[in-house]
C-alpha cells in the first residue's frame, strides 16, 4: 500500500506545476496550426495514441461526412448525429508510418489514464515544449465567431463542448461539432418531419425542422484549442480549404 501511494505521489511530480489542475497544456496541442506536419493522438482510460492518431490523420486528409440537424420549430437545436467515413485501404497505407515526437507523451488524467501525444510523418520533429496555462491565456477572437466564419481561401468552424467531465471526451467532440458546423451552417436544405415525444403520460406528435448534410472534405485542420476555465467549457478552430468542401448543396 505504501508503495503504491508513493508511485501516485512520484507521478504527479512529473507533470508540470497546474497540470493536475488539467488546465495546463503543451504549446503544440493549444496552437496545432503552427505544427501542420503534427497530428494529436487521444488515449482515453489506456487506449492507443497511436491509433487514434492515425484514425485522425486519414480522415482529415480525406473523408466522407455526413451527419443530420434537428430542430424544434423556435429553432433551437434539439439533437444531431454525423459520422465520418474514409477508406480502410488508406488506413492501411498510415500503419507503421507515424512517428511520435519526442517528449510530447502529456498525463490529462493519471487516474483515469487519459493523454495525448503529437506524431508526425516525419523523423526527428521538433516542437516547443512550453506549457501554456489557459487560466492566464486571454479569450481568442475566434470564439465569438462561432459557429463559423470564412475569408478567400478556407471556411473555419468553431466547436464547443462542456469540459465538466472528461477532458479528452470534450476535446473531441469539440473538435468534431468544428467540423459540423462548417456543414451545417454552409447548408440551407431543411425539411420538416414529424416526430413522436413520449412521456410516461402521453404521447404527442412534434414538428421539428430536420438538415440532412452530406459532404466530401479534404485536408481538414485543427488550428487552435482554448479552454474557458470559469465556464468549464472548451472551443476547437478548425480550418478547411474552400476547394475541399465538396457537396450537391454548393453546386461543386
């Protein structure tokens, strides 16, 4: 028992001062677009980095998504769903290929065995090891655009999700909705549909708008990460190349 206790206290010693606070974050997962050759590999509860870094390279390179939006008649949303595909013989080709960067392993969460790693195509990468402490890093512009803006060349997408509990969890999926609402907001197709609402009571009849998306994206890129730790919300910028969003709805 002693020991154990010593090995959890040893542990923690190894992150640097604010991490078990999980606001503290290498430099290169807060700012990835300065690290284009990078790609951020999650493990939650002892999964792979390595896997879920080079599920994430090939669907970023290119995928198909395609998801749908419901909406209550005042508009608010109500529930979506959206999923990503892209080919497994392109998965084939990542295997073996990536590279983890040196010193770049990060504990979110030791109890939980949550972390997150940067690979690389590349050998021998090197990146900043600076922490960066969100609870002294100012709100970034880019948060109040949400859910989307666009210059000449890309569409940007804003993602936000609640960082209460897991962290890796909320990274995710907000980096996820980043991409879905650069689809959502680019369509205009609604379509009305009726759907049933159950309670233990009765059951009724409900009118919701509904937005079925479907698109080919390529060369997708995370560009900043920011947490508001007041709010204990996260915000994921993602950027993709105007050419490479690909849909019926855009006439391209």
């Amino acid at each position: 028992m002693k020991n154990s206790i010593f090995i959890i206290i040893f542990s923690l010693f190894l992150i640097p001062a604010g991490m078990q606070g999980q606001v503290m974050y290498p430099e290169w997962f807060v700012y990835p677009g300065k690290y284009p050759e990078v790609i951020t590999g999650f493990a939650r509860q002892g999964s792979s980095t390595l896997a879920d870094a080079e599920t994430t390279l090939c669907a970023y390179q290119t995928c198909i998504a395609f998801g749908t939006l419901y909406r209550y008649q005042d508009l608010d949303q109500v529930d979506s769903d959206y999923y990503y595909n892209f080919s497994p013989d392109a998965l084939k080709k990542i295997k073996g290929r990536l590279n983890p960067v040196k010193g770049t392993l990060t504990a979110i969460n030791l109890i939980t065995k949550d972390y997150i790693e940067a690979f690389s195509l590349k050998e021998n990468v090197k990146i900043s090891s600076e922490y960066i402490d969100y609870k002294r890093l100012p709100r970034p512009s880019w948060v109040d655009k949400y859910p989307m803006y666009s210059d000449s060349r890309h569409y940007y997408g804003i993602g936000e999700y609640t960082c209460r509990y897991n962290k890796i969890d909320a990274w995710k999926k907000s980096e996820e909705n980043a991409i879905f609402n650069i689809m959502t907001t680019l369509a205009v197709d609604f379509h009305t549909v009726m759907i049933e609402a159950k309670s233990e009571s009765y059951d009724t009849m409900e009118k919701v708008q509904a937005m079925k998306v479907k698109y080919l994206l390529r060369n997708i890129q995370v560009m900043e990460r920011w947490m508001d730790t007041e709010k204990n919300l996260v915000y994921v910028l993602v950027r993709i190349p105007r050419q490479d969003v690909i849909s019926p709805m855009l006439n391209k």
